[in-house]
C-alpha cells in the first residue's frame, strides 16, 4: 500500500512539473537552428514560425543559420543543445531522412536524438533547365542526356540534399549520367542555373518557380506524384517515369527528451500557424502543401521517409562518404 501511494504521488509530482514547464516556457530567448543559409525554403519557414511565436510569447525567438554538409551541421548542433525547450530544429527530408544514408559518420542520430514536434509542409522539386538548352520536356532530358552522356551538369545544395536525389533518381530510372556540382544554399544554385553555369537542377519550387515565371530558367516538370497546385500546367516527372517521387518536406524538430508538454504545446502552434488563412495561401502560391501533423503522426511520417529515401539512394548507388 505504501509502495502504492509512493508511486501515485510521485505521478502526481511529474504531472505537476510537467504542466508547470507548459506554464513557465518560454523561461527566456527560444533559438531555432536552420540548418542552411539565410534566405532558402527552409530559412523561410523557421522565419513564418518565429515571428508569430515571438509575437504571442512576447520572448524572443532567433533564428540562427548553421548551413553545411547538406543541413548535417545545424542538426548537430540541434542534436547536442540542451533538452529545455529552448532551442529547435527546422529539419527536412535532407536532415533527417537523406543524411542517415549518404553519410557514413553522422554526429547525430536522426531517429534517436530528436523529436518530432510537427510538420509544417511538403514540397515538390521544380525540374528547371537552362535557357540555353533545347530542352523543353521530360523526354527532351532524357533524349538530351543520352546524346550527350556526361555532358550535362546539375546543381544541389550539397551532397544529400533534397534537390541532389531526384537527380540521382532520374538516373537511375533512365540510364543516364549527369555530373554533381554541390553548392552551399539554393540560391547560387538558381544564381549558377540563370548564368548557365549549370545546365539544370532539382530545387525546391519556392525558390525556382518565381525564376521560371520570370523567364530566367526554364520549368520542365514537378517531382511530386501530381502537378502541383501552383504550376497546374507543369507536367510531374512521374508522367513520363512513372513511379518517380522525390519531394522535400521541412518541419519543427526538439532535442529527444525535451519535456512532452512544450512538445505538445509548440506542436498545436505550428498547426495553428499553418492554418492561419495568410499563411495557407502564402504556401500554396509558392508550390508549398501545408501538411500539419502531431508529434505522433510526424514521427511516423519521418520512419515512413527513411524507408523510402534509403531505397532511393540504394537504386541511385550512392555509397556513403
């Protein structure tokens, strides 16, 4: 009976300091790593987030920019903060469901130093050319790269980011050979593609598609399943290689252990940030599919992601470095 009231008290102890870091957070400034450079897709997320955090909280949240290989850097980093709920990651596809395959020695574990706090939205890729090319479709890529083998350069920010694995799935999916050139952010990919330095890329739609619309790139086809809402017109990779999905995803991430009622708590403000009617038509105009999920449901998701991105880079032949 005591060994009873012990552990009933002691219940009650934990609810109690559990509701009381709900109460008390944030205790001071809230830090939230972007794992690439200032200005990208994702930079723009942790940016819509922070702002109406800040604005609701009255603290400060900051984002801070630790860009290298391929996002592994910032969530490092994210990985090794303190577990308080004052610091999170904003992970992608590339962080924590790419990085675990095309890395051989990896500084965290993408599955057991975090936790999953809610997913803001996925995001297909724009297939975009250069203009100097006479490349106007999917066929035309293939038809192209096959007269030109090796010829042909695309871009990436960096070596397991989202934009490098469709382009290694094409690949693998045509029998064609393109050569790699890895920047460091999706901007000087859109800056080398518009200077025909590179001759194509895979990048994120946000960025790409106001380029194509502006006639400095060429728009080829989405690497969704679907066209996307924003580019109705634009045909998906898959109608031409059917099977072909390589889309990005980008959502909030916590250090694994960080007290589950912050974890809850910020997870219904990313749902609620998402839903905000300026926010859902900001996404969907720049090609984004707002996707907001529980800690539960992401957690899912991100093993779901890691099965089919590990098959991804086995068909592509990417051995880790």
């Amino acid at each position: 009976m005591r060994k009873l009231i012990l552990l009933t008290a002691l219940a009650c102890m934990g609810a109690s300091l559990a509701a009381r870091a709900e109460e008390n957070w944030p205790k001071s400034d809230v830090w939230v790593i972007v794992p690439f450079a200032a200005g990208g897709t994702t930079d723009m997320f942790a940016r819509i987030f922070t702002n109406d955090m800040q604005a609701k909280y009255g603290k400060p949240f900051v984002v801070e920019n630790k860009s290298g290989a391929g996002g592994t850097v910032g969530a490092a980093a994210a990985a090794a903060a303190e577990n308080d709920g004052q610091t999170f990651l904003v992970g992608t596809a590339s962080t924590h469901a790419i990085a675990p395959f095309v890395y051989a020695s990896l500084r965290y574990d993408a599955e057991k130093d975090f936790q999953p706090v809610g997913l803001f939205a996925k995001v297909p890729n724009l297939l975009a050319v250069s203009n100097k090319l006479p490349i106007k479709t999917v066929q035309d890529l293939i038809d192209y790269a096959k007269a030109h083998p090796g010829e042909l350069n695309f871009g990436s920010s960096g070596i397991g980011s989202a934009p490098h694995l469709p382009a290694e799935l094409f690949q693998a999916m045509t029998g064609t050979k393109l050569n790699h050139v890895p920047y460091k952010a999706s901007n000087e990919v859109m800056a080398a593609l518009i200077a025909g330095e590179i001759d194509l890329a895979f990048d994120n739609i946000t960025s790409a598609l106001p380029q194509a619309q502006s006639g400095t790139i060429r728009a080829v086809a989405v690497t969704s399943p679907e066209r996307s809402a924003a580019a109705p017109d634009l045909p998906s990779v898959a109608e031409t290689l059917p099977g072909f999905d390589a889309q990005s995803w980008h959502g909030l991430f916590a250090p694994a252990g960080t007290p589950k009622a912050i974890v809850d708590k910020v997870s219904a403000d990313v749902k609620r940030i998402v839903a905000k009617p300026e926010v859902d038509k900001r996404l969907k105009e720049i090609g984004a599919v707002p996707s907001p999920m529980t800690p539960e449901e992401f957690t899912a998701f991100g093993a779901d992601e890691r099965v089919r991105y590990k098959e991804i880079v086995s068909k592509a032949g990417i051995v880790p470095q």
